[in-house]
C-alpha cells in the first residue's frame, strides 16, 4: 500500500494510488466502484490522518475538511466519517493525484503548486478550493489539464 503513494504517479491504477493515500486496506487491487462505494459508506477517521501524513501539515490539509471536534469525536466513537467528509477527502486526494501526475511524480512540485495561491483561481490556493467542494477539486483539475495541454497561464 505504500509503494503506491511513494513511487511516482504512474505506479498502479488512479483509485488503487488515492486508495493507498487514503489509506484504504486492499488499495493495490482497488478500482473505481470499489473507491466509490466505500466513500459512500463513510471513511474512516484513519484516512484523514493518511491524507494529512501525505501532504502535511495535518491541520492544514484535514483542518480544511473535517473540524477538530468532530475530527476528535469521530476518532473517539469509532464510527466512520459522514459521507460529505468522506467525499471531500476523496476529492483532495484525487487533486493531489492530478498534482502528482502533473508534476512526474515530484511531490515536493505538487505540494509547492497546491499551497501557492494561483491567479486562474481567484488568487486562492488549489488545496484551499479543492478542500471546500467537489467543485473546487474539479476546477484545479481542469486548471493542471489546461496546463498540461499548454492552454493555462
């Protein structure tokens, strides 16, 4: 599972790499039914502190998501995180898969890219946008396409 999120971000399937970060067990044979329906049944708190240990610093990126009281509620009770946070980690994970894809696998340049605020995004970072909604994920990944394309600023 590991070796999904370390090596660059051609290793693997898209939801098999954003299983691993997230840090979902049976991640390597992961695809996009399997992702979905366990988003949808609601992540477990471990997958905020897997995404958080990836792009760190946890508060920055999972703080954005989930707020520490219920981040500490949830872990306490030992139930799963509501489908809304649930979906909203997946989105940041699928922006940071975008991000490394972009970047060859450097995940020092996708992190630089997603904390720097962007002009194409109204000045806001991309991490900042993809945290607040599935809407905000899409138009960064729309943004590294344009660029990949050679169509953005």
């Amino acid at each position: 599972m590991v070796d999904a999120v370390a090596r660059p971000a051609t290793t693997g399937s898209q939801p098999a790499r954003i299983a691993a970060l997230l840090g979902l067990e049976d991640a390597a044979s992961m695809d996009d039914v399997a992702l979905a329906d366990k988003v949808a049944e609601g992540l477990g708190v471990h997958a905020a502190t897997s995404l958080g240990s990836a792009l760190g610093p946890m508060i920055e990126v999972v703080g954005g998501i989930i707020p520490e009281a219920t981040f500490r509620r949830v872990r306490k009770g030992g139930k799963p995180l509501s489908r809304e946070m649930s979906e909203r980690l997946y989105e940041v994970g699928r922006v940071w898969e975008a991000a490394r894809r972009s970047y060859g696998g450097d995940e020092d340049a996708a992190k630089a890219f997603l904390s720097r605020p962007h002009p194409l995004l109204d000045g806001r970072s991309p991490l900042e946008l993809a945290q607040r909604s599935s809407a905000g994920a899409d138009a960064v990944v729309n943004l590294m396409r344009r660029a990949e394309a050679g169509f953005a600023a």
